[in-house]
C-alpha cells in the first residue's frame, strides 16, 4: 500500500510510524498539487492531509482532489483549532468521511486501522473498476449484487446467498455469469473474501484466526486454501509479498474466464 500525505512536520512523524508498522509506503508531498500529481501517476492506497497545514485554509484543493480522484481515500489530519475546523466542516460536505485529529485520536493503533479501512474501499473501487465491461454484459440487479458482495462479503457463503439481492433464479444467474465472460458465482464471493482478508492482514494487530472470523470463514484453513489456490500463498506470507497491484491483477484474473481473458 502507497500512503501520500501532505502534513505538516508537526503531524507527520505520527502518520509514520502509523504507517511503519503497517510495512506501507509513505510519499510526503510538498504540496497539494503535488499530491494530486502523485495519484496520477501512481497506485495510491490513501491520500492523508491536512486542510490547514501551512495555516492557510486548503478545503478548496483537497475538495478538489475529492471531486476528481472520487476512488482514492482521502483522511483529514489536523490540529483541533477553529480554522482547521471550519475546514472540516466545509469538506465533510464534499463527501470527506475520514477525520483524524492531532493527540486526540492519532494513536498509532487507531491511525492503522483506518489506514487499512480506507485501503480497503481503495481496493473495493479497483475491483468494481477491473469488472466493468463484465458487469455492463449482466443484468443491473446482479451487477449490484456484485458490488455488495465486495462491500460485505461475509454475508456471502454460496452462490445461493446472490439469489435474493439479485431477485435472479439460481440457474440464470450461472448463464448470466458465463454470459458476461466471468467465472461461476463462488469465485466471485472468494474474490471478495481475500480481498479483505489481504487488507486486514497488513495490520499487525489481526492473526489469520482474527481475520477468518471478521469474514465468517469456518475455519482459518478454509482462508489458507483460498490464499493457496489464488496466489500460491499462505496469509502470513501474502502479507509480506503482494503489493495493491498484483492482489487486484490476481483476484481479476481468478474470477474472469481464462477463454475470454485469452480470446479464445
């Protein structure tokens, strides 16, 4: 996971180490534009900034980075003082959901785990984003269902659980799957389980037996066959060696059929 801030020296030493224990990478940015210069040009998990980093209110440009980078998290981090907080408040009308505010709430445990929520919804868009010509060959209703299978997957344990959020009979909704180049509906639901699963383990607080009961996994080694036949991977050892790119790249190879991947 690549973390971009745009902090002052004040607050950044925090987010450092927040995103040290993660094993993340930290790009600090002189500026906002340069923040938005780096979401161009490279697979950015989180975007970390402060509106009020140079005591000059800044809700315009992270608004702007809101607006035009909507599948890149943004978390605010910043002083509690009446200028900062008119900035918040201005952003949280933007569509700002994450705050986290300086020797209030910035312990380096609380920091990481919303490090890893945002990357998490980062990841989620990056999937929705690989499946769209897929997902524009299905009927709405399943092509929703596909999105919420991503957002909750634990509420997903067979192709059976589809059938009422996507008001689709069991049989057609296998035709519809094969239909639209994808394979069968469990490798869908497996797809989302490790995609959270890969996300939860960055964080040191989780075990692989935390992580298998967050996702309604019966047992961890049900989680380990899945890391196994994805990536050829343990969870412990997917925790150290896929980065953002290879867990999406993988996990769209594992749910696209290999004819039509191959145009065949």
């Amino acid at each position: 996971m690549l973390v971009v801030s745009y902090l002052s020296s004040q607050l950044l030493p925090r987010l450092t180490a927040a995103v040290n224990d993660l094993g993340a990478d930290l790009v600090s940015a002189a500026s906002l534009d340069s923040v938005e210069s780096e979401i161009r040009r490279r697979q950015v998990g989180v975007v970390v900034v402060d509106p009020y980093a140079d005591k000059t209110i800044r809700a315009r440009e992270v608004a702007r980075i809101l607006r035009q980078f909507p599948a890149t998290p943004v978390i605010a981090y910043t002083e509690f003082v009446p200028p900062a907080m008119r900035a918040l408040a201005l952003l949280a009308r933007r569509g700002l959901h994450d705050t986290v505010l300086y020797q209030f709430d910035d312990s380096r445990a609380r920091f990481g785990r919303l490090l890893v929520r945002a990357s998490t919804r980062s990841l989620i868009s990056k999937m929705i984003a690989g499946l769209e010509a897929e997902r524009r060959a299905l009927p709405n209703e399943v092509s929703r269902t596909i999105e919420d299978i991503f957002e909750r997957p634990h509420a997903y344990s067979s192709a059976r659980d589809m059938v009422p959020m996507s008001k689709t009979p069991l049989t057609t909704l296998y035709r519809a799957f094969f239909n639209a180049g994808l394979e069968p509906p469990k490798k869908m639901f497996i797809a989302a389980r490790v995609l959270h699963a890969a996300a939860y383990l960055r964080d040191p607080g989780f075990n692989v037996q935390d992580i298998a009961d967050k996702l309604a996994y019966r047992h961890p080694r049900v989680l380990t066959q899945h890391t196994l036949a994805i990536f050829g991977k343990r969870p412990t050892v997917l925790r150290r060696e896929v980065n953002d790119e290879m867990l999406v790249a993988k996990l769209l190879q594992w749910v696209k059929r290999d004819d039509v991947i191959l145009g065949a």
